[in-house]
C-alpha cells in the first residue's frame, strides 16, 4: 500500500474518533438528500453557483467542518465559500488531486465520503440519488471546469416572507427563496439555499419549511452564496377569547409597540403607580432613589401632567449629567492606566459638559474620533490615548458608534452579517496614521507597557498604512458600505468625523438611539445593542427607524429624545404581568425589573442613610455617580472600601468598549456586602447618618419608621410592617441597634434593590 493511502487511513480513524455526533444526528433526522433531491440538477453545473452553494448546502465549509481555520482531515476550504478560487484549487489539486477523478466521476473522494461509502467525521452528507451528488458528480464528470472569472454574479436574493405572524393552530410557514443574477436570469433555489435559526422554537426543513416547536419569535437567515436575508417569524397562541384592550397612546412609540402587540395577541399591562414611576424616572436620569420629601411632595400633587413635569424637572437637574457622562465614560475607556488621573479627569469633565449642555451627538462622535492634541488641553485625544493600535481603533469606533461588530471579519469573511474581509481592511486603514508624542511617562509599574504617567500628544502622521495580509498590501482607506475611498492625501480621521456626523449616515443616529432605549428600558431594540447584522433584526424595525428619524430632526440631541421616551405608555407601563404577557421579554408589554448598577445601589444607600462614603483619590462627599474613573491604579495609593462595593456590584474597569462590560449579575458577594459589609457598617454606625439625627431631635418611633420608609421606599409602612417593626423596637434593649436593624431591612428588600 502507498505511504499516502497509510496516512490517509491513519487520518481516517483520527477523525472517526473524533466524530461530532450533532453533525451525523442533523443529517440523519432531516436526511439532508431529501429537500434538494426535489430540484433537478442542472446539465451543466456552474463551479461558482452550483457546487458552491452544494458545499455550503451539505454543510461542508461551515466552521465545525472543512470551513474551520485549521480544516477537518487535512482538507480545508473557505469558511461559508468565501473564496471560490481558493476552494477550487483545493478540490482539484490538492494533495495530487486525490479528491476528483474525472475518469471515474463516482470514485471520486469527494462524493465517496459525503455519501459515507468511506469512513467522514462529518457524517453522510447526502445520497447518492440527491440533487447534491449530482450536482457534483456531472461538475466533475465535464472535467472539473473553472467558470469563477465567468459566471453570472449573483446581484439579489429575493426571500418570502420576510416577517410572519402565525396563528395558532397554523403550524408551518414555507419559506420561499429566489436568486438574481447580473444577466438577467432568475432561479428558484427555494430547496437549494441554506436555512438557519436563532433559536429552538423552530426547525426548519432542507426544502425550507419552518415548522414550530413552541410559541414565540424566531429568526431564519436564508443563505445562498454571498447573500443572506433574515426572515422574522412568530407564533402565536390562538388565545380564544382574546379582546385587545385598546390602551391609550401617548405617542409614536405606544403606536408602534402596541401595533405588534395586537399582532401578537398579548395585552400591555397596566400603567405603574405614581411611587413605581417616581422610582423609575430618578434612577433611569439621575443614579439614586427619591428622597422621601420628594417623593411625598410629587405624591400629593393633583396635576394630571406631573409626570412629563417630573422629566423635565429631573433632565435640568446637574446629576443628570453625572449620570449620563458617567455611561460614555465606560464606553470610552476613561481610566487612569492609559490615561492617567488628569487625563481621566479631563475627559470626563468635557463629556459631562457636552450632555449637561445637551449637544449633538453627532458632533460629539467626530469630536472624538478626530481628535488630537495635548490629551490634557484637548480632552478628546483621550480617544486614542487608550487605544494604542489602528486594530482596536477600528473595531472600537465601529462598535460604539456605528453599533457594529467588525472582529470577525479580521480574518474571513463575516459569518453572519455583510462585512468581507477586504471591507474589514479598507476601514482599519482609516486608523493608521495616529502616532503619540509621549513627553514623559513616570508610570508605577516600569513592566506595564499600557500604563502611562505624564503627558501625551496625539498626533497625526503623514504616512502610515495597515497591510491586508492576504495581499500584503494596503486597502484604500474607505468609510463602511459606501465602496468610495478616501483620497491618498486626505485627512482620514477629519474625513471619518465628518462622515459620522452627516445626518445621512447610515449607521449612527439607530445605532445611538438603540443605545438610550436600552438604557431606560433595560433592553435593546437590537439586542446587544453594538451587533447591528442581518442576522440579528431589529425586534421593532419601524420603531427603531422612527427614533432614529426624530433624533436626527432634533439635531441629534439626547434630552427630545430621552424625553419621548419616558413620556411613552410604553415606558410608564408596570412590572406586574397578565395572562398573556408573562412570559414576554422582548416586546415591551410590561416593565422588566432588573438590579441597580453598581452606582445607583451606592448612592441610593448614602442618600437613604444620610452618610457618606470616601473614594480613593476623590474628595469628600463626592458620590459614585459623580467618579469621572474606575478604582485607582497607584500602587501606594489603597483601595478603600466604597471602591469595592462598586466593583463587587458590576462597576467595568473600563478595559473594553462594550456595554458588557458592566455586570448586572447577581453574586454573593453582593449579599454578604449588604448584610454587614465594611460599607454597610460604616453607613450604619457613622456619626450624624439618618437614625442618630432621628433619635438626637426625639422623634416618635412612629415618625421614626415612617420617615425611614419614606426615604428608603418612597411609601409609608403597611399596617403590618409597621406593627412588626414597632414591636421589634420596643423589646429591643438599645433602641439605636434596633432601628439599625429596620434600615438594613429595608436597604435588603426588592423593593429597595430593583428597579421596578
């Protein structure tokens, strides 16, 4: 036997030992041969339609096979057929062409393995009557012809329906699919074409037939060749006896949202009560909880408008703009490692200034990825003193402006969304002609080759390019989507800022205005709100599309926009659920309660207490809302204790540019800070907090509790709490103790620590 066939043997019985059972269990229970056998093969397969697509319909260049980076078995192809040219090469002359035989087409490796009369970790991949086997059996038996250069390139791909409500008991949508090509023809790939969903609620048949396995929605991108289009489906419950309740609508976003509601046959529950709103809006604005005069105060008042007066109120209050800076410093990775306290400093106090004044957001997009200069005299330069290289400048700026995630495609073609390898390269160039002045650098740690101490000039070069390493070459620089480059002598950085700041920017205002409604309604209309793609829609496309409009004809401003939202039904809605909307979480039928940020938690216990805690580096009585860092990096400078607390409750360090950062999880660590951590003893026990100033000025134990509720709940106690906590102060020997107590009840309560 050839040394080759030893090898090829010997790689064989790796690879069945290495078998994925969830390939071979795919093919057998949708016997993959079936749908595409109903097409008939054409005379003369094209390489670059028909054997293409056949390799991406059998699954073979999908990442868990030969599409993966290092291949499966020594046979390795594009990933999703990215580069036909490539591929071909690799199936008919690799390895001496072993894989075809054109003498004897079915002896062929190729069709001998995915049809499993040879051993294939892959399973058998389709049959020898299917569409698939002669497909590639007749490609080969014509002699193998490379037709790449020739063939009609594939200009649309027409998919219906693109979003369907099925109602029960309906239980299947076929979904059709047609291709269009540059010279005109069309063709039915209905059963040729890929199928994937986003979920299990769904299994979609290889002829395309989705059929339901549960109620709710589902996505299914449709793929042929290097086209793909996302089909948005729900199944309903018939729900008989369903009436929908025709609830108020404030505005275009109830409209919007409660015009899918009614599709979905699920009632919007009712709107919160006054304390849930007040709650809400301080929090969702301004970081804390009411005080209990100002919830008292807004409690007693008749006026029917005091909600949208409340808005107002809270979005001209200065701890707005702590709060909301306080959001794009952790996108903008305002940390003193990079940028040292000034610098962080700096930073922060100039985005603070741009929302306190309510200024364009377009603009302050392109102040910030244009900017140079003295990172202490221009503060924007902060920008690019964090990020050291056009690679994460790149990806940095797509993700938090644009709301798209470009990492994938670094080294192939993007999986899932539009974005090839060359767009990738064509915009990194953009960010290669930053350089830095560093006047001086009197870091703590000389081993830490991020740290910086000292003075900084961002600079912008005259030379400077990021290679494409596929070529070896540069890419001109090129904004995303727009196939226009940049001229060679062109400012890139300028030209970039002046692009995202065009009102006619494709990505920018739905990327911003996703970002806001994910912060006052805890989740994205795109979710995660940076990975805008095809395969990802939009659960309200008309919604988003109207936000976006009206934050551009505000002139980009946040306030009109925040303001729109929170006057909606549909943020006022309440957390308690109905009959039909339980299970709901991604429609906006009712408020979903989720834990205070680490911040909020902070500074809510400081104002209810009436103590204050002390931050490493920071003055007094500053709150956390207001830290423009993370936690000090200085080695002889100690983290206190209040730098803790934030980071055990989820406060980034400001590494990434993600709002994942930020953990909302819940962990033990919280539970035992809050049940006697060093913060919750030290606001305890501090001279001058709320319960020494209650017993100082000999206040009744009655005014006592209904003042600690007031402040900690924004409500008066219930007979039973009230009678339960009274007795528990009365039997109490040190009534000091014993009002300790009821505050570290009320501060461990949902009530307290959700966001209702």
């Amino acid at each position: 036997m050839p040394a080759s066939c030893n090898t090829l043997s010997l790689s064989l019985r790796r690879a069945v030992r290495r078998c994925a059972p969830w390939v071979t269990a795919f093919c057998v229970s949708w016997g993959l041969s079936s749908a595409a056998s109903a097409a008939e093969a054409p005379t003369k397969p094209s390489y670059a339609i028909d054997v293409m697509q056949t390799l991406s319909k059998a699954g073979c260049n999908l990442g868990t096979c030969h599409g993966n980076a290092n291949g499966k078995g020594g046979f390795k192809i594009s990933l999703r057929g990215q580069d036909a040219k490539l591929d071909y090469l690799v199936l008919t002359h690799d390895q001496m062409s072993r894989r075809i035989n054109v003498q004897e087409p079915d002896k062929s490796l190729l069709l001998l393995k995915a049809t499993m009369q040879q051993a294939h970790e892959g399973g058998r991949r389709f049959a020898r009557d299917s569409y698939e086997y002669r497909v590639l059996r007749d490609w080969i038996a014509a002699g193998a012809p490379n037709d790449v250069e020739h063939a009609p390139k594939l200009e649309k791909l027409v998919v219906k329906p693109t979003t369907e409500f099925v109602v029960e008991p309906v239980a299947e949508v076929r979904i059709t699919a047609e291709a269009h090509f540059a010279d005109g023809t069309r063709r039915d790939v209905t059963t040729t074409a890929v199928y994937e969903t986003s979920n299990k609620l769904v299994d979609v048949s290889p002829a395309g037939v989705v059929h339901r396995n549960g109620f709710g929605e589902s996505t299914v991108l449709v793929r042929y060749l290097n086209r793909q289009l996302p089909v948005r489906l729900a199944f309903v419950p018939d729900r008989p006896g369903f009436k929908w309740p025709k609830p108020p609508e404030v505005n275009y976003v109830d409209k919007l949202v409660f015009a899918k509601l009614q599709q979905l046959r699920v009632a919007p529950s009712e709107v919160c009560d006054d304390v849930t709103f007040l709650r809400r809006a301080y929090l969702d604005l301004l970081g804390f909880a009411p005080t209990g005069p100002e919830a008292e105060a807004f409690l007693k008042d008749k006026n029917p408008d005091k909600r949208n007066e409340l808005i107002d109120a809270l979005l001209d209050r200065p701890e707005y703009a702590d709060f909301w800076a306080l959001k794009y410093a952790d996108l903008l990775r305002v940390e003193e490692k990079t940028l040292d306290r000034k610098g962080v400093q700096n930073f922060y106090y100039w985005i603070r200034r741009w929302i306190e004044h309510d200024r364009p957001m377009n603009e302050f997009a392109a102040e910030v990825v244009a900017g140079r200069g003295d990172t202490y005299t221009s503060p924007a330069a902060g920008y690019y003193r964090a990020q050291r290289d056009p690679v994460l400048r790149a990806e940095t700026t797509a993700q938090v402006f644009l709301g798209v995630r470009l990492q994938c495609a670094k080294c192939h073609n993007h999986p899932f969304d539009r974005w090839t390898q060359t767009d990738y390269y064509h915009w990194t160039n953009l960010f290669a002609r930053v350089g830095y002045k560093v006047f001086e650098n009197t870091q703590y740690d000389k081993n830490d080759k991020i740290q910086f101490e000292g003075k900084q000039v961002v600079v912008g070069k005259r030379s400077g390019d990021v290679d494409d390493p596929r070529t070896g070459d540069p890419r001109a620089p090129r904004m995303l989507g727009t196939g226009v480059d940049l001229p060679e002598n062109a400012d890139r950085l300028r030209g970039l800022a002046d692009w995202l700041a065009d009102d006619k920017n494709p990505f920018f205002a739905q990327s911003q205005v996703n970002r806001t409604w994910f912060h006052l309604l805890g989740r994205g209309i795109v979710e995660p709100i940076d990975d805008f793609r095809a395969t990802n829609p939009a659960t309200h496309p008309e919604l988003l599309k109207a936000l976006a409009d009206d934050f551009i004809a505000n002139d980009f401003r946040l306030k009109p926009l925040i303001r729109t939202i929170m006057r909606s039904r549909t943020y006022q809605l309440a957390s308690t659920t109905n009959d039909t909307n339980a299970t709901d979480e991604i429609n906006y039928s009712h408020a979903l309660v989720r834990s205070l940020s680490a911040e909020q938690t902070l500074d809510s216990l400081t104002r209810f207490t009436g103590a204050r805690v002390k931050f490493a580096g920071y003055p007094d009585g500053m709150r956390a809302g207001q830290l423009p860092g993370v936690r000090p990096v200085r080695d002889k400078e100690p983290v206190l204790a209040a730098d803790r607390f934030l980071t055990k409750f989820g406060k980034p360090q400001r590494l990434l540019s993600c709002e994942c950062e930020r953990s909302s999880d819940l962990a033990l660590g919280q539970v035992f800070e809050l049940i006697g951590g060093t913060v919750m003893l030290e606001l305890l026990n501090k001279p001058g907090n709320r319960v020494d100033d209650g017993l100082e000025a000999g206040k009744s134990p009655e005014s006592m509790l209904a003042g600690l509720y007031w402040n900690a709940l924004n409500r008066p106690p219930t007979d039973d709490e009230r009678k339960l906590m009274l007795a528990h102060v009365e039997q109490s020997k040190d009534r000091r103790t014993a009002w300790q107590d009821v505050v570290w009840a009320l501060v461990n309560s949902k009530e307290f620590l959700l966001r209702r």
